[in-house]
C-alpha cells in the first residue's frame, strides 16, 4: 500500500474517522486502533515479515524491562547486547548475510581459491533498517539511562510501528516520539490542515517530480555503456532530484499522515539542495538517520573531542555506516566514503558548521559567492549519487567515464524542458518557504487566499497528470 | 473537527463537482479519435446503435482484416457489420458482444471467426486504452480489464480517475481539440483491407521463438458456451470460420490440430456450421497475404467472396 495510491487514501481516511469518531474519548482505545493499523498496513507489504516485526518489538519491550529492572551491571550489559545482538542478528541475515558471504567467495577466488557459498536469498523484509533502528535507539537510551523503559506494551509498540513511519521513517527517538503517543490527544484542526498540505506537497515532490525524473534517470543509467556525455549528466541529475523527490516526498507525506493523528514526527528534510556546502547538505538529507549515527555512533567514538585525527577516523566511520546502512552493495560503501572525502576538507579546516543557518536568513537573495556554493554543493552531491545508483562499482565508472570522455554538445535524450520547469518551480517554492517546516507552507504563508487555493488545485492537477505509473520508493528497499 | 471537515469539504467539493462533467467531456474528445487502430470507431458504433446489424462478425485481427461485411452484404442481402478485436482472444470478443447485444437487438446470425489464440490465456491487456472512454460504471467491461496489466479496481467506479497517468492520452485528447480531429472513418462497417505485401513478420516471430505451444484456458472456453447459449435462446444462427492461414503459419503453433479440433468437437456437439479455410489454395501463395496470418485486401476480397458463397447455404 504505496503513499500515493488510492487504497491508501481509503485506509487513511477510515483510520482518521475511527480515531477521531469512535475511540477518540480513550487514548488506550486510540494506541490499540494505532497498532492495529499499523500491522494491516504492514501485513499489506507481506503479511509474513509481521511475526518478524511484533518479535523485534516484544524483544527489545521485554529487554528494556529487564535492563530497567537489574540492579546488577553485567546482567544489564547481558541483557542490552542480547537486544542490540538479535537485532543486528536479523540485519546481518536478512539484509547482508548474502553480501559478505559472496563478497569473501570473490576475494577467495582472488586469492585463487575457489568457493562456492550457500546463500540465503531471502526477501528483504520491508522496514527493517528503520524499525530495527527505532528499537536499537530505545534499547541504548534505556541502558545510558537516558529514558526509563516502557511498561505499556501498546504504547511501545506504537512508537516502534506507527504506520506513517514504518517502512522508510523518520527513524523516530523514544525521548520525542513515546512522550506524544502516551498523552491525550485532542483533534487540532490548523495541525491537521498543516498535515494535509504536507502530504499534498509530498504527492507533488514524489508523483510530478521524482516519478518524472525516474524516467530520464533510468534511460540514462540502462544505457551507461554507450550514451553520450550529456546525457549521462542529465540522467545524473535527474537521478539527483528523483531520489530527493522520492524520499522527501514520503517524508512528507509520513508527517503530513502523522499530524493527522495529532502526532509530530521528526523532520527529515530541511531543503538539502540550497545547502552550501557538503557538511550543511549533511545537516539537512535524511536528518534523523544523520543525528542517529552522530548520536548513537560519533558521539560514542569521542566525536570530535579527541583531537583533529581521531575526528577524521570517526566521520569516515559513521559515513561508511551510513553507505552501508543503506544496502548491502559495494557501491553504497563507496557512496559513504566518497562523501567522506568531500567532509574532509572542511572538517580539516574547522569550517564543517560555518553555515548553520539556511541560505539567505536575513535576505531575499542569496549572493553570487552562495549561488556558486549551492551549485558546487549540488555536482559534488550528484557526482556521489552514480554511485548510490548504480547497481556495481563497475557500472558506476563507466558511467562516469563515459559522462567525461563521450563529450558531444548534441541535446541530452529524454531531455524536457517541462521536466526542467516543474523542477525549477520545486527550488522556487523550496526556495521561498525554507525557513518554513516545508517550502511548500512557507509559500502559502505568502499568498492571498484566492491564489493559495489555486496552488492546491494546479497540485492536484499535476498529480493527476501525472500520477498512474506508480513507481516503488525508493527508501522501501533499504 | 467541525471546521475541518467543513474545510476539507469545501475544498474537495468542487472536485468533485467537476469529475463528472470533465470524465464526460473527456471520453467525448477520446471517442472521436480513430485510434487502436479503429477500435474506438466500432465502440463507438456499437454505443450510438449504428452497429446495428443481421449478420455480425466476430473475432480478432483475422476478421476484421479479412472478412468484408460489404461483400457478404451484397451476397447475402442483409446489413453485415465486422466486431473483430485487434490482438484480443474470446474473452474479449464475448465482451464486446455482450456490449453489443446490450445495446442491440441480438443479430439474426454470428459468424465467429476463430484461431488458435481465439482460447489461448494472455498475460496483459491489448490496448488497454481504447476501454478508456466506455469502462466507466460498465461492470461487464470492467469485469475484462481490471487486471494487474489494466485498470485499477477503482477506476470503473469513480469519474475521470482512470485518465490519471494516461498523459498520452491527454495529450491526443488536446491535440484533437486543438486541430480538429479527421472525420474519415479507419473502419468501414468495423473492416479494413490491407494494402499490404508480404513482411518479414513471419521470420522475425521464427527468430525469437521457433514454435509455439498454445494452452487452452477452461474459463475463455466457458465463455464460448455461454455465446453458443445465448445464440440458441435468441433463435440466432452461428457458424464457426476457420479464415484462410498461410502454410508458413500453420506450423508455427505445435497444438495447431489440437486446437481447431476443438472447435470442431463444440461445433459438432452443437450443430454448428464449422468452415475451415485454412485449406484454400491461396493459403500457398504469398500474394494474397502481408504475414503469416492475416491476408491483404486482395487476399481478403477472395476469401470473402467464397466465404459469402458458403453462408449463403445456412443463412436464412
């Protein structure tokens, strides 16, 4: 049950009116309806994960307990590395059991040993890096005595398997997420009007512009091998737009769905693409699984109190494991590491928090010197995306081999000017509204009321044009 | 809560105010193409009345290049009218007649052309756009083309949600409506000669697969009852034709005899006519033919001619 479907516009929708209708007098009434949606809509991606997801939920509910209960530190330590062991355990055999096992038969065949491995080939079990990371983040705050552990099962397994956030985030903390599931909720009408624009301007992001770009973005990587050289730098940036409209897209749609239920989930975005520098853009893609590693990872490394050296070891660190969290393929690792390579510099140079604040907080206009940054930002943040793309590292030099060397000034196939203007209306409205939650928000805080409902019908239209060939997120593989 | 839904319906109300009238305006401007290639011409005929007719045609590609209702007409002094389905099976074509006989008075006799692929399961849906404009509250055509490769269960339900994504589609729609859409028929009386020479079809088919092993579906053979039934309640007439196949074609399909020995077996069971032309001399001779399975104009003049000839026998 994809976001942008109709079917789920229905399970939203009955959701909503039973929750706000029938159970809305009892907030244990209105957790249990939670839950109980929460698992329909899993079971509708594959009902036969569902076991795997209420096991994660009841084992790190049952060891936070026993953690919360032991007086004694090494039955704590014992209990906490159960939890943190069973859940990389199902990481590691779901989603890279496969991976390492063939990728020592490749180094062995290297070294001139031949090895056949006997591979699983399961199924990845959708959501799984998210929900895995929900319970791992609640487990290690227990044990740092950040939090107390949770003694209402319900609650707990609704802030692990919300169903806006399940199967591709926010990667939500029990310190912001548990605190709003355990208190009354009355309905917020501008909160749920909030939410439904977020979703609306979600359908836009994902429908009209990454489902569009997909199109260009696929061509270009199918034919790596004998496109010309524009048309690799097309497909490259379309790829760019596409995976940012595709991600922040649901994201938006997951906080809009989730402020209909007078919910607040973390944010994931905070427009990347007008980031001026790497580090910035870092601060602003996929925040909750950057602060995830910073907290749980970079901090617990020594951060950047240790000196200059072992805060380069610890960013190289949590850049691979953030390559990797996302797939099992060499080519995410180097996507990490490539990303990595660009920190460096400003990390070196003690200039990796020199731009905090959005672009232009103080101005309508950015200057010239921001422009270039942002444009500089965004190859360097391209050039790393081939990689995150492609499907080997092979595949991925060639494509940026060929984007180099196969120069022609002939028009880029599947070029469209139209794609090039929705996206550029997309910076605008990202542009205008980025001191607001979404550009979109912040656009409609500007205008009149005639023109602001004009904007929600050209969206609706757009989605309607465009909408149909419903393409996978692309965050649901990882 | 109030406000909101208030809201939520004031903003929802003029859309859906609207999805009505533009579903209607839209599959006006889509029926006046002549796309799929004439099959909107044939819905279109079969919706207004125009398709009204004694003798009706029934089958795919093979009959609606092929059999000319013009000469069958003129033979037989009845108005003849071609239902044959681009690249669709009897699933298909036993929808369209229902539609059909819906919205007509059941033909006095139906000649059904059949082949190999007539019972033969398919993976998606030919064409699935031509049902754009007509699928709409039609549960008789929805029941066909709501399918994994098709539309969506909600689309037959709700006004103007099956054009989403059909951008093609609107894009015809606004080129027609911007210039004007040609009046000149593709179909005369859903037929069309071809003026065509023989291709290479036939060996680039060779090429990517050397023979093929036709399976047939239980359920599309049921449908074949059900037409044979209806026929019988109507006091209609049907004759099974089996049209004219090049020899190069006929070992395409390993089970061909299999096949049309089924047919052979229903018609027997049911005292129906079966008229085999695979036979035909011209079945050995390229001109008449632009690929292994469909004749040219020439090729079908002849055929329909002795086809004319035959009916003349069981038509009353």
């Amino acid at each position: 049950m994809l976001f942008n479907t109709i079917q789920f516009g229905l399970f939203l929708s009955l959701v909503f009116g039973l929750y706000w209708f029938v159970v809305n007098k009892n907030l244990q009434r209105q957790n249990i309806l939670l839950l109980v949606a929460s698992y329909i809509f899993y079971a509708c991606w594959d009902w036969r994960f569902l076991f795997l997801l209420i096991f994660s939920t009841l084992l790190d509910f049952y060891t936070g307990l026993q953690m919360q209960n032991q007086t004694d530190e090494r039955k704590r330590k014992m209990w906490f590395w159960i939890s943190i062991s069973v859940n990389l355990g199902f990481l590691g055999v779901f989603k890279y059991y496969d991976f390492f096992v063939t990728s020592f038969a490749s180094w062995l065949a290297a070294c001139g040993v031949e090895w056949d491995p006997w591979t699983l080939q399961l199924i990845l079990p959708v959501g799984i890096s998210f929900y895995t990371f929900h319970g791992l983040s609640y487990v290690i705050d227990i044990y740092n005595r950040k939090i107390e552990a949770e003694r209402n099962f319900i609650e707990y397994a609704v802030f692990v398997s919300f169903f806006p956030l399940l199967v591709a985030g926010p990667i939500e903390r029990a310190t912001h997420l548990l605190p709003q599931i355990k208190r009354s909720r009355w309905f917020d009408a501008a909160l749920a009007v909030n939410g439904l624009k977020q979703i609306l301007w979600g359908l836009f992001k994902k429908v009209v512009i990454a489902d569009a770009c997909a199109h260009v973005a696929n061509h270009a990587f199918a034919h790596a091998a004998d496109a010309d050289s524009l048309t690799l730098a097309f497909g490259a940036v379309m790829f760019a737009f596409q995976i940012y409209g595709d991600f922040s897209g649901y994201s938006d749609m997951a906080l809009g769905t989730a402020k209909l239920f007078g919910i607040r989930l973390l944010k994931n975005f905070a427009f990347p693409y007008l980031s001026r520098d790497i580090a910035e853009f870092w601060r602003r893609w996929h925040i909750s699984l950057s602060s995830w590693f910073r907290d749980y990872v970079y901090f617990p490394l020594g951060g950047s109190r240790l000196g200059k050296w072992l805060s380069v070891r610890n960013t190289f660190v949590i850049f691979l494991l953030s390559g990797f969290w996302h797939g099992a393929n060499w080519t995410f690792v180097f996507w990490g590491f490539i990303n990595a390579c660009f920190f460096l510099p400003l990390l070196l140079r003690g200039r990796n928090r020199q731009n905090l604040e959005v672009v232009a907080s103080d101005r309508i206009m950015p200057s010239f010197n921001e422009i270039v940054q942002i444009i500089a930002t965004f190859a360097m943040v391209t050039l790393a995306w081939i990689f995150f793309r492609a499907s080997s590292m092979t595949e991925a030099f060639i494509f940026i081999e060929r984007m180099i060397t196969s120069g022609t000034f002939m028009r880029p196939e599947l070029f469209s000017w139209t794609l090039i203007l929705l996206i550029g209306i997309l910076m605008c409205i990202e542009y205008i509204g980025r001191k607001s939650e979404f550009g979109f928000d912040g656009l409609l805080a500007h205008l009149p009321r005639p023109l602001r409902y004009a904007s929600y019908y050209a969206i609706v239209v757009l989605v309607f044009f465009y909408a149909g060939k419903e393409q996978q997120f692309i965050y649901f593989q990882f | 809560m109030k406000q909101f839904l208030i809201r939520v319906a004031v903003f929802l109300l003029p859309i859906a105010v609207l999805l009505y009238p533009l579903d209607v305006l839209l599959s006006k401007w889509y029926k006046m193409t002549h796309r799929y290639p004439g099959e909107l011409e044939v819905w279109n005929a079969i919706y207004d009345g125009t398709a009204q007719c004694d003798m009706a045609v029934y089958g795919s590609s093979r009959a609606w290049v092929q059999i000319d209702p013009a000469i069958l007409s003129d033979s037989l002094h009845c108005k003849v009218y071609n239902f044959g389905m681009d690249g669709q099976n009897f699933l298909m074509q036993y929808m369209r007649h229902s539609e059909f006989v819906k919205h007509n008075p059941f033909p006095k006799h139906i000649v059904l052309s059949v082949d190999v692929f007539s019972l033969a399961k398919k993976d998606g849906i030919y064409e699935v756009k031509q049902f754009l404009p007509y699928v709409l509250w039609n549960r008789n055509m929805a029941s066909v083309t709501v399918h994994e490769h098709g539309f969506k269960w909600v689309d037959p339900f709700i006004p103007l949600v099956r054009y989403s994504g059909y951008g093609d589609v609107l894009r015809q729609i606004e080129t027609n409506a911007r210039e004007g859409e040609s009046q000149e028929q593709y179909r005369t009386n859903g037929y069309r000669g071809m003026d065509r020479t023989w291709s290479n079809d036939y060996k680039k088919a060779t090429e990517q697969q050397a023979s093929l092993q036709l399976e047939i579906d239980p359920a599309i053979q049921l449908k074949l009852e059900s037409l044979i039934r209806e026929c019988k309640e109507a006091g209609g007439n049907l004759t099974f034709v089996y049209c004219p196949e090049h020899i190069l074609g006929q070992q395409y399909v390993t089970n061909r005899a299999e096949i049309i020995n089924t047919f052979r077996t229903i018609a027997q069971q049911n005292g129906i006519q079966f008229l085999d032309y695979s036979y035909l001399p011209i079945c050995n001779d390229t001109s008449y033919f632009y690929n292994a399975s469909h004749l040219n104009r020439a090729g079908s003049m002849l055929f329909s001619t002795e086809l004319a000839s035959d009916l003349k026998r069981v038509y009353k």
